[in-house]
C-alpha cells in the first residue's frame, strides 16, 4: 500500500493548550478593546456574555467577500450588538484576537521528531 498523506489532528495533538482561562480572557480583552474603538458601550463582561457559544453557534452564511467563517462570526456578532464594521477592520481584529489566542498555545515538543 502506497501512503500518499497522513492527517492529523492539530489542537491537542501537535499543538498543546496552555492555560486556556488566561487564553480566553485575554483574547475577550482583545476582542472588547478592539470592538470599543468601533462604538462598543458594553461593559467587558456584558460583552463576554454576547460572546458566549461564540465559536458553538451556527456557522454564518459565506460572503461574497470571501470572508473566512471566523471572519463571518465577528461580524455576525458585530451586527447583533449594532455595530457597522467594514471588512477590513474585521480581517484586522479576526487575525488581532486569533494571535492572542494562539499566545497560550505551544507546539507539541515531541511533534518535530515525529514529523
């Protein structure tokens, strides 16, 4: 038999969660100090229950744009609180709050020996 690829599986197997209560809250600071620059009133912890099953919801409906389904969430979530954000800010605060998030995630020690 001819291997021509081998899937796996990325969290949790090549990449290990580091401490995800620290990992959330600064990824909800993130996201809350950005969305308030854009007309945010919302206290942060009004705005963390608006974000609860954020990533559990139903996925948006793609775009024309070609916005990414993370990218629709954000904007599906800014449109619930009445907020007009233009794609551009969106594509900033997606890749914004997606890199505070992988602070606290760390490649697997063993996963380059293995690779």
């Amino acid at each position: 038999m001819r291997v021509n690829g081998i899937f796996f599986d990325l969290y949790g197997t090549l990449l290990i969660y580091g401490d995800m209560t620290a990992a959330w809250s600064d990824w909800l600071t993130e996201f809350h100090s950005y969305l308030s620059t854009h007309g945010l009133s919302l206290s942060k912890e009004s705005f963390a229950k608006h974000c609860d099953r954020f990533f559990g919801k139903e996925e948006p409906p793609p775009q024309p744009d070609g916005s990414s389904v993370f990218e629709r969430r954000i904007q599906a979530l800014c449109l619930d609180l009445g907020l007009s954000v233009r794609v551009g800010d969106i594509r900033r605060i997606a890749n914004t709050i997606a890199n505070t998030w992988q602070k606290h995630i760390l490649l697997d020690p063993d996963c380059r020996p293995v690779l």
